[in-house]
C-alpha cells in the first residue's frame, strides 16, 4: 500500500457521505466508497489513517 501512497497527490475525504477521492500526479482521479456498516466504518477509518500517516496536511481536504 504504501507505493500506492506515492502516486496519491491529493486526497478528497467527504466524511458524510464515507467516500474518498484520490487524486493521481497527473491528475487523474479514483473514487473510493464505504459501506455504511461496522466494515464500512473501520475501513473508511484506517483509509483515513494511513492517507494521514502518508501525506501532508495541505495534500488532505476534508469534506463535511
């Protein structure tokens, strides 16, 4: 996973909705959505843990 991370040039996380949009460096996009389920929640929030660990705090929006 962690080479997938040095491609990723900015994160969209749209915390209502338990989706995340991954940017690429050349600007191509990947849409990734969560269940809204016990499985869904914890893996929407190691997802957001590790594009934390990994990128800047300026590569991440949050979306509310």
């Amino acid at each position: 996973m962690d080479e997938l991370i040095d491609y990723v040039e900015h994160a969209f996380i749209h915390i209502s909705t338990r989706k995340v949009i991954l940017r690429d460096e050349e600007g191509y996009t990947e849409e990734v959505r969560f269940n809204f389920d016990e499985e869904g929640m914890g893996s929407f929030e190691d997802t957001i843990s590790l594009l934390q660990d990994f990128l800047d705090p300026d590569d991440l929006t949050f979306v509310f």
